[in-house]
C-alpha cells in the first residue's frame, strides 16, 4: 500500500517550507502555497538559484498570516493573509507575466534591508489566473507562483535509492515537493499518470527537471556537486536530470498524512521513460 508520509507548502516562493499534517487543496496547488513572490527591480522573481541566501528565510503559518524569519540575525516580520494594499503590477515569473499584489512598502522594506538590494513582496489574489504549460496540460488549470505546476509528487523510496548511492544522505527538503509517499518502488512515481487521494483525484503530467537550487543545503546555504552529480549518472532524460513528477489537480478537498494513494492508471508514453543504469 502507498499512502501520505509527509506534506509542505513553501508560501513565498524560494523561501523555506512548512510541514502540515493537513493541506487543503484549491484550484491552484495547496492552500498557501507559492501564493507570495518577491520580485527585483525589474518587477522579475527572485529565487534560490541566483540568491541561496533567500534559504535562511524560514516560515510559520500563524492564524491569520505568515510569520518570516531571518535566521541570520533572528528578526522577523508578520505578513497578513490578505494584504491591505490593493495595488496590482504585472510580474514575471519564468516567461509568464501575470498580475500581482503589493504587500506593504514595510515588508518591501524589511525584505530590502535583509537582502541588500531593491525588493518587494507580492501575493497572487484569487482574480489572477496563471494557466499551467499548455504543452503538457489541458486549458483551465492553474498554477500559483510555483515554477509551472500545482504540486509536486516524490516517493521517499525514491530518495532512499538516491541516498544509498551518496557518501553523504539528503534530506528531502532539497527537493521541495508537495506530497511524499512512502510504500513502492523507487522512482514509481515517474509513471504516476492518474491517482486518488481521499477521495480527490491528480494527474501526473511532467517528470520534474531538477536545476542548482537542489545543491543547495537550506540550513547553510553552502553549495555543492550533490545530488546533481550522482543523479546525472542515472536520471538523465535528454539533457535533464529528472526527480519527482509534476502533478494537476483534479478538485478541491483536503488530504492528510496517512491517506492511501490510490494508482487508478499509469503512463505508457516514452517521456515517462528513465532507462534504468
């Protein structure tokens, strides 16, 4: 049997996740998550690729807003659920470009003193509907600001087999996912194509291309080869290194750590396909 082991939400994008027993799926991933960006200048994301030190950001869901604090020097800012700002600028995230909302000029400021450089904070309110990569979706899903995708599926199988392999083990948080399940092969998830979750139906739709942020350890933003090097040598598809499977969802509903997940069809199509090495 597959069932839930652990669940996160990471709501300002780049910065760091929280665990849930509990998370309420809505018509664009996870409740909270990805729903808050910060952007340069340019009014463009910023992420962990180009600033590891957005990982020393961590996050608490408090009531009624986000609780973010530096750990660098342990200060910490409360960001409100529902901003009071109602202003509205166009923001880029990857080649999309879609409406986002002003947080507050004391959080701009906040995260501009901790960063040193110009920055602010938006939120994607429910008007803004960013639709998921055409390619590989169909019309009418969305996505927050997460990467392209609602959530991300990894089996802790998975990521066991990866650590058998390295001389030192990863945690999961290397990888960000959504869902881990525990039960199955390693890599099961990769052929994923419909599943159930109480009751509430997903689709896996894309094999998740892993970039440098997945070298980057979230406590001391130190940078290594790992796991990117080992992963090359197996999870090659093409000119990516794949690990986790990019999922849509089908409804909104909630899911809990314990829930079975139910394998209703898998993929045939090659994409899917990692030739075992």
């Amino acid at each position: 049997m597959l069932c839930i082991s652990r669940l996160f939400i990471y709501p300002i994008k780049s910065l760091g996740g929280i665990e849930l027993n509990t998370a309420l799926l809505t018509d664009r991933g996870l409740q909270h998550d990805r729903r808050w960006m910060l952007i340069d200048e340019n009014n463009r994301f910023l992420s962990q690729r180009e600033h590891a030190q957005l990982a020393l950001f961590k996050i608490d869901l408090l009531s009624n807003a986000l609780k973010v604090t530096y750990t660098a020097d342990g200060t910490s800012v409360q960001i409100p659920f529902i901003p009071l700002n109602r202003a509205l600028i166009n923001v880029t995230i990857w080649d999309d470009i879609c409406a986002g909302q002003l947080v507050s000029k004391a959080v701009d400021n906040w995260f501009t003193e901790k960063l040193s450089s110009p920055t602010r904070l938006v939120y994607m309110p429910d008007e803004t509907h960013r639709a998921t990569d055409p390619r590989y979706t169909a019309p009418g899903n969305l996505a927050s600001f997460a990467d392209g995708y609602p959530a991300l599926l990894i089996g802790q199988a998975s990521l066991d087999a990866l650590n058998m392999r390295l001389a030192e083990p990863l945690p999961m948080n290397r990888f960000r996912p959504n869902i881990v399940f525990e039960g199955g092969e390693p890599y099961s998830e990769d052929l994923m194509n419909r599943i159930s979750i109480n009751g509430l139906e997903m689709y896996g739709v894309k094999l998740c291309a892993r970039c440098v942020m997945t070298t980057i350890d979230q406590q001391t933003i130190q940078k290594g080869k790992e796991p990117l090097k080992t992963l090359a040598g197996y999870r090659r598809k093409g000119a990516k290194i794949m690990f986790g499977q990019n999922l849509i969802l089908g409804g909104t509903g909630t899911i809990n750590i314990g829930d079975e997940l139910n394998v209703v069809s898998k993929h045939t199509d090659e994409r899917f396909m990692i030739e075992a090495m």
